[in-house]
C-alpha cells in the first residue's frame, strides 16, 4: 500500500479539503461540497477522507478535484459534477440533459406504489422520464407491473435507459416521444409524470441548480400550468376505467391543478403535502364506469 506523504507537487486530501472549501466560499455549503466532491474523485466515502487526511490521493485526483471545485464555484450543481444522484434509495446517473431528481419527487413514487398491488401487472406509463427516477423507483418496487418511459430528449432517455441497464431494472421499456404520442392511443393504468411547471421567468430559474438545468424539464410555460394541461387534459383517454393520473407541481399550484383535474371529468382528485406541508402531487381517476 502506498500511503504516500504529502510533498508540496501532490497535496494530501487534507491540503485538498482546505484548499476546496476555499474555493468554495460563496456558496452555501463549502466544506459539504469539497468533502462531497473529493470523496467522489477519489472514489470513496466521505469517512475515508478523515481516516485518509494525511495521504496523498496523487497528482489524477487532485486535478479532478480541483477542476469540480472551480466549476462548482461557478454554480455547476453537485449532481452534474460527480454524474450522480441518489433517488429512492438507488444511485442513478444525471447529466445535464437531465433534471436532477429531488427529494420530493419520492412522494409522488409513494404515492402511485400505494395504488399498485404487489404482484400485479399494472401497467404505467412515466411521461418525461429525464434520467428515468420514477419510472425506474416504481418498476424496482413492483417487479410485476409493466412501465412505459417516454422522453422527447434522446440524451435524455439515453441516460434513463442506462440507469435502468445498470440497476437490473428489467420492467421498463424506454419510447422517444413527445409526452402521449410513444403510447400510440394505447391506455394504461397509472401515468405519472413530473412535468415542467416553473413559471416562464420566474426568478428562481437564475439561482442555484436550476440556471444548469434544461429549461425544459423546468419551464411549465407563461403560466407554469401548460404541461399540466396537456397531461391532464389528454391523459384520460390513455387511462383504463378506473385508472388514475398522478402529476407533481409547484407548492402553489394545488388548487389550480385539482381545478385542472375536475374540469377534464376526473374523479377522486385529492393533494398530497410534502414533509414541509407544501402541496406537490395531485392525483386522479378516471371514471370506473366510463369505459
Ligand atoms: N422541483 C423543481 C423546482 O422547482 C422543478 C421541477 C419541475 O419543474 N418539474 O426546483
């Protein structure tokens, strides 16, 4: 083993450390993001760099990381930088044709599974699937259930269809499309989605991730709604009777969207909150007798 000691060439990861969180000060979180971002260029947890801080990583390493650091200064997310994120509990693959899957879109996989017994074939179809979160958590909890993954953007779907490749993930089927037209007027049980519904303009797209992401995974258009419109308005011809449209949307867009949901004739349309109490997934079903 070489535990090589730090010379003044090849800075030891604790040198490193200090010299990212530096680097780094403008943003909000200098130390997380060098401890995040060296750990991730030296392919190992962020424990490891405590135990390690005396060694040298070498000359590859310390340019990676000193290269993530002067991006990241810049504002590239996190996610971007190490080609990775965490959702569900599996560790997909992002770049930026992707949106960077968030926390919150857990609820709206939580949400569909509770309508999705074990053991059946239900059949979803996940629309805009960027890096394929949704798709991929759902299809992973229910081995059973059939999972149609549409995407406009084929750098888009061609991550998703890796992520899915390299987690096993073996019940999604990956179509290139504009939102329904890769069902072909087929039906499903479930569509879920989470669409674009930023607001055109909206100050929050010049802050933080959201300025790398693309635009449209974020821009629901002049009224943040357009998107979901179009999902609800013509998902329910793509749904079978009884089968129910699951979306995410802004915190303020609930009672617009549920406005949405039950002038296009859908039933049982209920809001779920996030953990902070904030209105993020609606859902709703078509009609049982309405074949
Ligand atoms: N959740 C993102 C945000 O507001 C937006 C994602 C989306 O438009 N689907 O930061």
């Amino acid at each position: 083993m070489s535990a090589a000691v730090g010379t003044a060439a090849e800075p030891t990861v604790g040198e490193l450390l200090r010299r990212g969180e530096a680097g780094l000060q403008g943003g909000d979180s200098p130390r997380l993001d060098a401890e995040v971002l060296l750990a991730g260029a030296r392919r190992c947890s962020r424990a490891a760099l405590f135990r390690d801080r005396d060694e040298a990583p070498g000359a590859a390493v310390a340019d990676v990381f000193l290269r993530w650091v002067a991006e990241r200064a810049r504002g590239v997310p996190v996610a971007y930088l190490l080609g990775r994120r965490e959702f569900w509990s599996l560790g997909l693959e992002v770049t930026p044709a992707t949106l960077i899957p968030r926390p919150e879109t857990e609820l709206l996989v939580e949400r569909v599974l509770e309508l999705m017994p074990f053991g059946a074939s239900t059949r979803v179809a996940d629309l805009g699937t960027g890096s394929g979160a949704i798709a991929i958590a759902i299809a992973s909890e229910r081995p059973s259930a059939a999972v149609v993954a549409t995407d406009r953007c084929e750098a888009a779907l061609a991550v998703a269809v890796r992520n899915a490749a390299r987690l096993g993930v073996r019940n999604v089927t990956f179509r290139r499309g504009d939102w329904f037209e890769p069902l072909a007027g087929g039906s499903v049980d479930v569509i879920v989605s989470n669409p674009p519904y930023v607001v055109a303009g909206d100050p929050r797209l010049e802050e933080g991730d959201l300025r790398f992401e693309p635009p449209s995974a974020l821009v629901g258009g002049r009224t943040g709604l357009e998107a979901i419109g179009l999902l609800v308005r013509n998902g329910y011809s793509h749904l079978t009777p009884g089968g129910c449209l699951a979306l995410e949307h802004g915190q303020d867009q609930g009672a617009a969207v549920r406005g949405l949901f039950i002038a296009a004739g859908y039933g049982g349309v209920v809001t779920y909150r996030d953990l902070a109490g904030r209105e993020r997934a609606t859902l709703g079903r078509r009609g049982r007798s309405d074949g």
